[in-house]
C-alpha cells in the first residue's frame, strides 16, 4: 500500500510537457516570451512546422534572445530561437532544440 502511494505521489509531482521539452520553461515564462517577441515583432516564421525537442536547427535560422528578456528569464541565457510556420517558439541551445512552445502550452 505504502509502495502505491509512493508510486502515485512521485507520478503527480513531475513535471510533464506535450514537447516533452529539456529547457523546462514555466507557464508565465512562456507567456512573457511570446509577449516579449510579440512587441517587437519578432514572429516572422525562418523554419518548417514539425521539429522535435533534440533535432537541429541551422544557425542561419536561429535569432539571440534580447538581454531584456533574458533578464527577465534567466534559463534563456546562451539559447537562441526561430519561429516556425505554426507560430510556435522554438528555443535552441548548441543548434539542438531544447523546448517548443506552441499555442497549446503557452497561455495568452
């Protein structure tokens, strides 16, 4: 009985993304880099839809992140990101992929 609850305990404390995402990007961090790249219009699609956390991204598609917002979201420091054709903010580190924020995950 005890090794269920354990079980069903560590089930619901970890957290769970759709992307399945290494860069673990909260709720409201999402929010103020969607905001952030809305305001200075920064949304203009360099790469297909369809990539996954771990597949590559040429450099010539990558942007740098303002230090503004790195400021304001620390764990974007040394990453880059592209847009894809859905709209959905793809953070890179190293040319690899390393968090997807699309419409489904980011509150607006």
């Amino acid at each position: 009985m005890i090794a269920r609850l354990d079980n069903r305990l560590s089930a619901t404390t970890q957290p769970t993304s759709p992307q399945n995402n290494v860069l673990q990007i909260t709720a409201v961090e999402a929010k103020s880099i969607r905001e952030f790249l809305m305001k200075i219009d920064a949304f203009k699609p360099m790469v297909e839809a369809g990539h996954k956390v771990g597949d590559t991204i040429p450099e010539d598609r990558l942007l740098d992140f303002s230090a503004v917002l790195t400021q304001g979201v620390p764990k974007l420091k040394n990453t880059n990101y592209t847009i894809d054709q859905n709209g959905s903010i793809i953070i890179v580190s190293e040319n690899r992929i390393v968090a997807i924020l699309d419409f489904m995950n980011v509150a607006r």
